[in-house]
C-alpha cells in the first residue's frame, strides 16, 4: 500500500469528512499515536491501514479495499 492509496482507501471507507478526523485524532493502541503522526514517521502505510481497521472493527473487507482501487 502506497501512502496515496491509504488516502484513498480512507475516503472509500470512512468518507473524507469522518475519514479525515479518525486520521488526526483516533489513537491506534497498537502503534501508540495517530495515523497522521505514524505517517509523519514513516510508518509503512499498510501497517497503519490495518491498525485504523482493527480499532474500528470496520471488517476484512475494509481492509483490502485499496486493492480493488
């Protein structure tokens, strides 16, 4: 997963707006801060992705939906 594809993935699956403050403000347990701030470290986006999925038990189909993009 590319960090474009995270976005779109994020759009596809949270919308822009819900998609967006999940990003910035949801703290993922298992990495320790937000996705915006694993993103600034350079986190693998996937990894990210599958963290954002999990907390948000959005689902095995959520996950893979940047392969269908």
């Amino acid at each position: 997963m590319t960090v474009s594809e995270f976005w779109l993935s994020l759009d596809v699956v949270f919308g822009s707006t819900l998609g967006r403050s999940l990003v910035s403000d949801l703290v993922l347990p298992e990495l320790g801060m937000t996705a915006t701030d694993a993103l600034e470290k350079e986190y693998d986006p996937f990894t990210i992705w599958s963290a954002l999925i999990a907390e948000t038990g959005s689902g095995e189909e959520a996950l893979w939906t940047y392969r269908r993009l």
